[in-house]
C-alpha cells in the first residue's frame, strides 16, 4: 500500500528580507558533438535498459490540487544522499517524453515550482512533468544557514550570519556546483526510467538546462528556456538590465491616460532614493502592520523592492502611483510595494545559493565590471553588493564553464522585453551554437512568461511538434495590466467621451438649464 502524504509548502511572512530578491527567481561542458536529435518512439524507449524504478508513494504540495508521486532518489555511492523527486503522472498515460521543471536562483526548490503545473495541465495529459530538488535545496536537505524568515536586511548582519554558517559547515560549501547538480539530474532520469527527456528551466534553472544539454546531449529531446542566462553571459551583472526594465515602464506609463497623470514620477523616484534619510527610514511604515518599521528601511532595500517589483508585470503597474504619493509624504502605497513579495514562497537556499553563486558567477565578475554595469542606474551595486560582500566570506573553489560546443536540439527561448534580470538580448546574442531555436519575446513580460496568455498553448505545440515554426501572432494578444490609478487599485473603466454618451448629453442640458451656478456643483460633484 502506498503512503499519502502532504507537503505543505507554505512559509512564514518575510519582512523586508535579503531572501525575498537576492536570487534569479519565481539562475556548466563536456566536448561531445551532436549531429541530430530524433524523436524516442515507444517502441525505442522500451528497448533501452533501465533499472527498476524506485517505489514511490501518493503526497500532495501546496498549490496544485492533484496528486502526485513522490520519489526519494539516491544519488550517493553510498545510498546516503537521496534527492525529493515529485512527478506528475501523464493523464492519458505518457506517450510523449517527459518534462523536468529546473528551478531558478541558484537556490529555489523545483517542488516550489508546483503552481506552474496549472497553467502546463494541458501538456501534463500526454507527458509526466517532474520536479527534482537539487542537493542542498528545498526538500533534498535544504541549505539554508538559518537565514529564513528572521534574516537581517542589512548586509553586514546578514555576512555576519552567513559568514558563520560557512564556518560550521564543514566540507558542504565545496561539494555543491552545478557539475554536481546535473549529474544528480542524470541519474534521477536513469532511476526513473526514463530514455530522452525535455527539460523547462527558469531563470538560472535554464544556465543548469543548458549545461545538461553540453553534458548529456544523448538523454536530452529539446528544451524549452524561460529567462535566459546563457552560459557566456554575467547575469548577476543586472542592474543595466533592471534600469531598462524601468525605463520601458516609464515608456508605457507616458502613453496612458491614467498613468500619465502622475507626471515626472522617475524623477521622483531618484531624488527619493537619493536623499533617503535618517527619518524616512525609521518612520517607514511596516507592510504588514502599518505600524513603523521595527529594522530601518535603508534606502537600497527600497530600491531592491523597485527592482523586484519590475519582475511581475502587475506589480510594475503599481510603482509610478506609489512613487507619486511618496512624493507627496504618503509611504503606504509604496510600502505595499516593498511587502508584494513578504509571503512569497520557494525562497532561496542560501548556503546553496552562495556556493554555486560564488563559486560560478561572481569569480568571473571584476570590480571594473560592477561599476561599468551600476553607473546611471537606479539600483546602482544594490544587488550585486551582498553577492560581493558575501562571497568575501563564504570561499570557494572558482568553477569555470568551458565555451559550449555547437548543439542540434529543438530550443524554445521564452522572453519578457521588460525582464530586470535575463532580457531578451541574452537569448538573442548568446546562443549562436543552439543551430534550432525560436524565441518569443512577451512585449511588457517581466521575468518568466510560461504562464501568460497563449504561451502554454506555444509551449505544448513546440514540444508535440518542434520542427514546426510556431505562429507567435497571438503573443500580441498579451498586454501589460492596467496601471494602479488610486488607493483602490486600476480605474474600473475609462472614462467616455461626453459625445459618445446619449446620457452625458442628457446630463449636459440638464447643466446648461441649471445655469452657471449649478452647473459648477455639478461638474465638481462628478469629481
């Protein structure tokens, strides 16, 4: 009889935390060439040799409704070492290869990419989805070094800490990498019987896809790649990438009636975050209470909350409102903004995070290149300043990526025009080597696209069919939301033209008989 089980994936508030936007959310090659991927029939896939697939039992996670299968895959010589692995199980029986979902950061769990299930439900009739959780990160013995729900936002409490967990962790900090991370991957495939498999990576989760494909190209079917951080590419150098983000917000503020109201809001956003004070920290009001905040809000958390916000779409909408009530001595909007993300869950690993970060990312980034990537933005060294600061703390072993080599698989690039972190330029002037792949750019997406509009549908028929050229017209279909007009969010409708209204004009005489001073009351009246 199998177990059921419940994994409850819920986390306490974060107030005001590094955790809540340190990582890529919501980021190594082996010489072997590839001359063509063809699809793994059934009949193929039977013959192959596999071990038996381990027993699994019935759980649940926070998030998707349905069951799923729940594995404990060892990954050790020794059996010691055993990886979280929850599959959803193909609806109408599996005709087609599965697909792994990567998680982002370095440090987000797979298990918390549960919600991605709903919008992927039609892909899930025909194929298993699986979630692996790597060594180090969400149910696989998370590395987190006590820096959760109670980690300091400011940097040098949160080095103190980190700098502590690196001490009395042993050997740990060494042994985790990516090399380590995609050879697991590779024998979770092997224990689950799989023969090819297509991978969905997030964020870093597709810098871990791409390192798959170099190193594992024979197990791999096609890949489909939200957010792009190509191997080449220095992407905790984010904030150019944050400042243009904002600056097409600004764009498309400029052109709508309602935002445009509130006038030179970035201007207002920049003297704000550079004259921060000593007051405006201690007085700012607590996201979750309104009472004032118990920590300082130092002013670059406020601009790590700007720069979060720029990720989702909706969030972004709120900003120029916020900004606009800030200026005039309102902090509640704004701290809304900072709390969006205060309960968000699959919260980093943070000893995970720092040992791959460290190790992957940070020892290819000089000073020079920090200050190249920080002048004239909003965020300034804002974001790369703990890696920098905590990776004093935290050595490490650098572990460089040899140059990818030319693959033949099915790529599917997915990009929002407006992501602060992976822009649609990575994925256009990076990946020379991928010989097949489409990219789709959402215009005004944030960061991770999978989900919106009829970019499931692309990706079901990519995957189903991914020689064919997909027809990317409905991505137009997908707007931006509407900009936050006042305290009670959005304007409900636009406001009609008098002429276009037989009412208005019924109104407008009713004026006019009333006189000059009735009329007056009127008009102020509607406002």
């Amino acid at each position: 009889m199998k177990k059921e089980r419940v994994f409850d994936g819920r986390k306490r508030p974060i107030a005001c935390s590094l955790r809540r936007w340190l990582g890529l959310s919501s980021l190594y090659v082996l010489a072997v060439t590839l001359t063509s991927v063809a699809p793994i029939t059934q009949a193929e896939s039977a013959v192959q040799a596999m071990p038996a697939v381990p027993a699994s039992e019935t759980c649940y996670v926070d998030g998707w409704a349905e069951s799923l299968q729940c594995y404990r895959i060892p990954v050790s010589d020794d059996g010691k070492v055993a990886l979280s692995v929850l599959v959803a199980p193909a609806v109408n029986g599996g005709q087609h290869e599965p697909l792994y979902l990567l998680a982002g950061g370095p440090g987000q769990a797979a298990s918390d990419l549960a919600r991605l299930l709903n919008p992927l439900r039609k892909l899930n009739r025909g194929r298993d989805i699986v979630m692996v959780d790597r060594r180090g990160g969400g149910r696989s013995d998370a590395f987190d070094c006590g820096l959760g729900v109670d980690a300091p936002s400011n940097i040098e409490q949160f080095v103190a800490k980190l700098a502590v967990c690196r001490i009395n962790s042993g050997d740990r900090p060494l042994t985790i990498n990516s090399r380590q991370t995609v050879d697991d991957l590779e024998t979770v495939r092997k224990a689950l019987g799989h023969a090819r498999i297509s991978l969905w990576g997030g964020s870093w989760g597709t810098r871990t896809a791409l390192l798959y494909q170099q190193w594992y190209p024979e197990s791999l079917q096609s890949l489909v790649l939200d957010g792009v951080a190509p191997i080449d590419t220095k992407v905790f150098l984010a904030a150019t990438a944050a400042e243009s983000a904002l600056v097409e917000l600004q764009q498309a503020c400029s052109g709508d009636p309602v935002c445009a109201g509130f006038g030179d809001w970035r201007t207002e956003l920049d003297s704000l975050l550079a004259n921060w004070s000593d007051e405006q920290a201690q007085n700012f009001p607590d996201p979750l209470t309104g009472k004032t905040v118990e920590e300082p809000l130092e002013a670059w958390v406020l601009a790590g909350a700007v720069r979060t916000a720029l990720y989702d779409p909706g969030a972004a909408a709120q900003l120029p409102f916020a900004v606009d009530q800030a200026g005039r001595g309102n902090y509640v909007p704004l701290s809304g903004i900072v709390g969006l993300f205060a309960e968000m869950e699959g919260a980093m690993s943070m000893g995970l995070t720092f040992s791959v970060a460290c190790a992957e990312e940070m020892n290819r980034i000089s000073a020079e290149d920090i200050a190249s990537d920080a002048a004239g933005t909003f965020i300034g060294d804002g974001f790369i300043r703990v890696f920098s600061e905590g990776c004093k703390v935290w050595p490490v072993a650098a572990q460089p990526y040899d140059a990818p080599q030319p693959r033949h698989h099915p790529v599917l690039l997915i990009s929002g025009s407006a992501d602060p972190i992976t822009p649609p330029k990575y994925a256009d002037e990076q990946l020379a080597y991928l010989e097949q792949k489409q990219h789709l750019v959402v215009q005004g997406g944030g960061h991770i696209n999978s989900m919106r509009g009829c970019v499931p549908d692309l990706i079901l028929e990519f995957l189903d069919h991914p020689q064919a050229e997909l027809d990317q017209n409905c991505l137009a279909d997908i707007h931006r939301p509407p900009f936050t007009a006042g305290n009670f969010g959005p304007a409900l409708l636009p406001e009609l033209p008098e002429a276009d209204s037989r009412l208005a004009g019924e109104h407008q005489q009713e004026e006019e008989n009333a006189g000059p001073e009735m009329a007056g009351d009127v008009e102020g009246g509607r406002q």
